[in-house]
C-alpha cells in the first residue's frame, strides 16, 4: 500500500461508513487532479500563455525552484484533500460528475495549500505537515510571493477557455474566490493585531467575527459554495451551502485550537502549543481570562506575552486553560455551531437523503476529529 | 503638469478615499466587507489596517497607475468619475507592492523585518495582503457600471502576474541568475516593478470603454511597453526604486535582478518602448495616444529636488 493509501486509511478512522466510502472513493482522484493541475499551471506553455511573455531560461528556473518546488512539498507531504473532496461531494449531490471539471475541484485544494504557506510565513511556523515550511526553505519574502500567487492563480485558470465553466459559473465563482480572499484578510488583521498591540479584553463575539472571516473561509465556506455553483446550483442553494460552511467553520476553529493545546494523538505535524508562543488571543484564551482568579489570570498572561517555547510553560499555561474550564466551555460553544450545521442539513430537502446523511457525518467528523 | 493630468491625480485619490474609510464607519464595514455577524473590532482595525494604510497612501500620493486609467477613459469617450472602484483597485494594488518593498527575504520572520517597519512583520504583510487582495473585489463588487464579463475580463489581469513578477526579482538576484540578454530582461520588468500596473490601468480603461479583446490586449500592452519604459529611463538616472516625473520620485518596488548595460542602452530602449506605448495607443484611437503623450509629458517635466512620493 503506498503512503497515500496508507494516510488515506489512517484518516478514515474517524469517519462514518456513509461519508468513508464516499471519501475512500473520491481522494486518490482529488490528489491526482490537484498535483496534474499544479504542474500544469508551472508549466511553460500556461505561464506563457498567462503572463503574455516568452519566459527566459532564468526565469522558468525561479519557476520551478521558488514556486513550484517548495509549495508542491505541501502537497507531497499528503494533505487530508477534504477541500477538492468537498467540492466533488456537492456537485455529486446535484448528479454532476466532478472529473468534469477537474479544475474546479482542484483549485479548492491550490488556494487552501497557499494559504498555509502564508499562514507559516506569518506565523513564522518552521514545520508544517512533518516537513519544512517554505519560507523556511525559500525564505520569507519568496514564499509570500510564491504562496500569494498560487492563491490567486484562480483568476488564469477559471477563466481559461478549456475550463469548462460557463460564463456566469466563471464569473460566480471569481466573485466569490475574490470576496472570500479580501475578507479574510480582514480576520487575519484582528488574528495579527490583538497579540501585537496586547489586546486581552476582546470578547468571544470579537474572535468570533474574526474566524468568520478567517479559516471558516477557506476550510468549509469557499470549498462549498465552490461545488455549488460548480453544480449549477440556484443562488439560494448556494447561500444554503455557505451558511453550511460558516456554521462549520467556526466549530472547526474552536476545535482545532483546542487540538492546537491538546492535540489528540502524536501525529500532529505541527509544533505542540505553538499558538501559545505566538501569543494568540482565540476562544479558549478569552474564556480563561474571564474565569480564572487574578493570580493565575496575571500568569496566564505573562505566558502569553513571552512568546516562549519552553515546554514547562506551556503545560502550565495548559494546565490553567484547563482548570479554568475554559476547554470545556469552548467546546460546548462548538457544539452549539454543530447543532446549527445539522439543522442546516437537514432543512436542504434539494438533496436526496444519503447525501444529507453524508454531509451530516463530515459535520460529525469535523468536531469529532482527533487530528 | 497638464489640468487633465492634475484632474485625474484628484479623482483617483478622492476614489482612493471613498474606499479607504477615514473614521470609524461600520457601515463602509457592512458595506465592503461583509454585515457583522458578532460585532467588529474597529480599534484592532483601525490599528491594524486602516489607520497604516491611510499614513502609507498619504507618503506616496503620486497616483500614476489611477491618472492613465483615468486620462486614457476620457480620452476613449468615457468619464473617470463614474469609475472610482476602479481608479481605487489600482491604487490599492500598488500601494500593496510598495508596502511589501521594506522587507527582507530571511528563512524567518527575525531575519526579514526591516529597520524601517514599525509593527511586526505579519501585521504589516497582512496590511499590503488586504490592499493588494481588495482590488479584484472593487472590480468584481463595486463596478455596477461594468457588465458582469467584463469585470471578469479586467479582474484576471489582477495579482497572478505581480505575485510570479516579484518572485522571479527577489529569487534571481539572491541565486545570481543570469538574465542572458536584454530582451530577457525586459521581459522580467515587463511582470514586475510597476509595468503591470500601467498595464491593468490601461486595460481598465479599454474595457471601461468598451473595448473588444483584441483592444484591451493591445491596449494593455501599451501600458505595460510605458511602464517598462518609466523603469528604464528611472534606471539610467540611477534609481531602481523609483519613477521620475515632475522634480518628484514616485515609489516603485526596487529592482533587484538586474541585467548590466550601458545607460544610454537603457535610454534607447526606453525610447523605442515610449513610442511603442504611443504608437499602439494611437492605433486604437488619435485621442488615447494624446492622452498617453499627455501622461509622459508630465513625467518628463524637469526633475529636481529628492522629494519621495
């Protein structure tokens, strides 16, 4: 079995039957799609074609060493493909065949790996899925311009001719990959500038705002209004299927920097506790302040504000997260996001009931996730 | 300067503006970013976007790329002011390039923070990334006089190329590259450094006006032949960070990859590129090559003084 197979298996332990078939049956694709779609668009004849220009030798060099290698890593290291399987998902639902338009799919999991690569730069992560970062590895300026235009590579491939989108879908979904990627720039701001500027009395409802328009976007919200107009969906549905994805969004968040803390088993390939040495304001934090007594509160922050790796303190600042039941109130508000995503589900009577069963156990997959 | 020109550098800083909130003003939030669904944090955003990105737009006020679009719409039948979105998304976009300019390409974030920046480095990117990742929405969201095609056709001219552009330059120098001829070189300026800002502001204004494809092609590959040109000539007298026009320096991100040649082959080649930029202008129509002979005029006046803009 090779290793994508093997991650693949790993991964479905935490999933439904309905949802692991369907899975099991759509990832060896996903991957294949996103990597031939990644290097086609390194490719000399599209980057000509995109850029107007004959590109020199030098040039096709920085190509493959500073853009394509460094992000394709990303890719090789063998992501979960949830994004493209998203998007294959939905427009199955609505009986479209995804190998139809094996851009669109792909492009969900192009822009989501960029992402990561500004996220690392910005957060100055050094691993990222067990290996190197790209910044690490190219340094920080090539990376930001590398993984900016992967994020934005959108804009050639889906109006491309042999797309295989119609106008309006191609104009629907530039809008919306657009949109997605100024606001959540806007998230990023709040994310960037509470630490900085020793912002410690925002409110829950204030992060809240900010993972809306932060990793709600590209995680759930944009793979699945993707799939929707892909689909030809009406305009309602694909609001229906954004909404879906909001309310999902930000369970995951909570969950995943709850996992940031605790993580569930060994096979994290992030660093352990690293929001706690960026000095991150999210949920959990915010929560803690609000309950734990002076003394603790004072070293809560202190901690925050060192901005230290040292593993001694960051299981006490663990440790009083904890005690403060800050874990657990982050969760139940997770739960409440959950409960909004299966009513959702269940309201979308456009779909026959084994795909609202299926999207009903990604829903469960996502809070239940242990990695 | 002509009036046209000094008329065309109000209206795009007073487009700049209307997209630029000046104050606290949740309804331009509502509006441009999205209804709150929790409630924003305007102090962290006014700290962390708005407030560094109006002190940056008022040091560089030059607004070159928004005065072509907007000389070259008039000129072609139309009018600047019903396309304020428009003029804003190319000032947004390169004010983003500049901003990005003062760091340096470390393996981390310690290494890569310039003297000259006074927030920590993810703060400031994120700041250019909002600048730069607003544009194509103005286009897409905020042209209403635009039909739907044709804010897709202007919208994919958008970042793809200045992202690969400022790549190549930061990864050809540091891995010393050879450009191998000139031509090879004005190709890289041709993705980088601002020509492919004169040319989205060119081809906004061909499909401002209506221009077919094969018209906003040609059009926008004037504003980029003009572009190339403004570098070159820049580069001859000496600066690599700047366009000169009118006794000012306007910023440009600094070109880093260069190719080593005489001046006066610089000069030259600007010069055939200047009428290359006229000659596909005045194909297109008599009055766009004399707005584009208008807009070099002004950047030809006398320079003097170190003023930076």
């Amino acid at each position: 079995m090779n290793a994508a197979a093997q991650y693949c298996d790993d991964f479905l332990a935490d999933m439904a039957p309905v949802l692991a078939d369907q899975y099991r049956q759509w990832y060896p694709w996903c991957r294949e799609t996103v990597l031939a779609t990644i290097d086609r668009l390194a490719s000399k004849p599209f980057l000509e074609d995109a850029l107007g220009v004959p590109l020199s030798p030098s040039m096709l060099q920085a190509v493959r060493d500073a853009w394509l290698i460094p992000y394709r890593a990303y890719h090789l290291r063998i992501g979960k493909m949830l994004r493209p399987f998203l998007v294959c998902s939905v427009m199955q639902a609505f009986e479209r065949d995804p190998r139809s338009l094996p851009s669109v799919v792909a492009i969900a999991e192009i822009i989501h790996a960029a992402s990561l690569v500004l996220d690392d730069v910005a957060d100055d992560s050094p691993l990222r899925r067990g290996g190197p970062t790209a910044h690490r590895m190219v340094g920080v300026c090539v990376a930001g311009a590398a993984g900016s235009a992967w994020l934005n590579v959108y804009l050639k491939l889906l109006t491309a001719p042999d797309a295989g989108l119609a106008p309006a879908q191609a104009q629907s979904l530039v809008d919306q990959i657009a949109w997605e990627h100024w606001v959540t720039g806007i998230g990023t701001t709040i994310d960037t500038t509470w630490p900085w500027i020793g912002r410690l009395d925002g409110t829950p409802a204030e992060y809240l705002q900010s993972v809306v328009h932060r990793s709600t976007s590209y995680t759930y919200r944009l793979p699945l209004k993707i799939g929707a107009i892909a689909a030809g969906a009406t305009p309602d549905q694909v609001a229906r299927f954004a909404a879906l994805g909001e309310e999902l969004g930000i369970a995951f968040q909570i969950i995943d920097d709850i996992l940031n803390v605790q993580p569930g088993d060994d096979k994290w390939g992030k660093v352990l506790a690293e929001d706690i040495t960026q000095g991150k304001i999210n949920l959990q934090v915010l929560l803690a302040l609000e309950r734990l007594p002076s003394p603790a509160r004072d070293e809560l922050i202190d901690i925050l504000q060192s901005r230290t790796d040292d593993p001694g303190r960051l299981g006490r600042a663990v440790a009083l997260m904890q005690s403060s039941g800050a874990f657990d109130a982050a969760r139940d508000i997770a739960l409440q996001y959950v409960a909004n995503t299966q009513t959702l589900v269940a309201e979308m009577d456009f779909l026959n009931p084994i795909d609202r069963e299926r999207l009903a156990a990604f829903v469960d997959y996502v809070i239940h996730r242990s990695r | 300067m002509s009036m046209p020109f000094k008329a065309a550098q109000a209206c795009a800083t007073a487009a700049l503006r209307h997209y630029l909130p000046q104050r606290e003003d949740m309804d331009w939030l509502a509006e441009v970013v999205d209804r709150p669904r929790f409630g924003w944090d305007w102090p962290a955003l006014e700290q962390g976007f708005f407030e560094p990105m109006r002190a940056w737009a008022a040091r560089h006020d030059a607004r070159l790329k928004p005065v072509l679009a907007g000389l070259l719409i008039d000129a072609l039948g139309g009018d600047k002011r019903r396309h304020p979105a428009l003029l804003a998304a190319l000032e947004f976009s390169h004010l983003a390039s500049c901003m990005l300019d003062d760091v340096h390409n470390g393996r981390d974030l310690a290494e890569s923070q310039g003297e000259q920046l006074t927030m920590p480095l993810p703060v400031w990117v994120t700041v250019a990334y909002n600048a730069r990742q607003l544009a194509p929405v103005l286009v897409m969201r905020r042209s209403p006089e635009l039909a739907p095609a044709d804010r897709l056709r202007l919208a994919r001219h958008y970042l793809f190329q200045q992202h690969l552009g400022c790549l190549f330059d930061i990864w050809g120098v540091e891995q010393g590259l050879a450009h191998g001829s000139l031509l090879h070189y004005l190709t890289h300026l041709s993705n980088y450094c601002g020509a492919p800002g004169f040319g989205l502001a060119a081809a906004t204004a061909a499909v401002a006006a209506g221009l077919d494809d094969g018209g906003v092609a040609e059009l926008r590959q004037a504003g980029i032949a003009l572009g190339v040109s403004l570098r070159l000539r820049a580069l001859a007298e000496g600066e690599d960070r700047a366009i000169l026009f009118a006794g000012r320096r306007s910023v440009e991100p600094g070109i880093h990859w260069r190719f080593a040649c005489d001046r006066q082959v610089l000069a030259d080649s600007a010069k055939r590129l200047d009428d290359a930029a006229r000659y596909g202008a005045e194909r297109l129509s008599p009055a766009a090559g004399a707005a584009l002979s208008d807009f070099l005029d002004a950047l030809a006046a006398p320079i003097a003084g170190d003023k930076l803009s």
